[in-house]
C-alpha cells in the first residue's frame, strides 16, 4: 500500500529493491506491475523502479490492499 500523501498528490512513487528480496520475488513484483494497465514503470540505475500513474482512483485498488510495498516519494 502506498500511504504517502506526496506520492498520491504526485501520483509518482519510487520503489527500491532491499538487499533481502530475491530475485524471484522481485521479478514477480515487477511482472504483476507491468501487467497494470495506466501504470507507467521506470527503471533507473540504482535498481529502482519509479512509478507514475494518471488518475488517482486508477491506483486506489492496486495500492489500497492489506500488503505493504516499502516505498518513498520521489
């Protein structure tokens, strides 16, 4: 769940891999990310990915679930 005020306002939030996330588990991130439609993903190179949206409800049922994703606005 992205709960940053700043990165709804923006609707633009920056994920980072952690030394502890495999790299299954991150592929499997980024696979169901990329299958999202109106979610664009950029990659830079530290590894982590930007993501922007247009329309906030748009990202409101991805991002609202119980699961957390550790994230920062960028």
């Amino acid at each position: 769940m992205v709960d940053l005020p700043v990165a709804w306002l923006g609707k633009r939030v920056r994920i980072h891999r952690l030394e502890t996330d495999g790299d299954a588990e991150w592929g499997q991130v980024m696979y169901q990310l990329a299958a999202i439609g109106g979610l664009q993903m950029d990659f830079d190179e530290a590894g982590s990915v930007i993501l922007q949206w247009e329309k906030q409800g748009d990202m409101a049922s991805v991002f609202g679930g119980k699961k957390r994703i550790a994230a920062t606005a960028s």
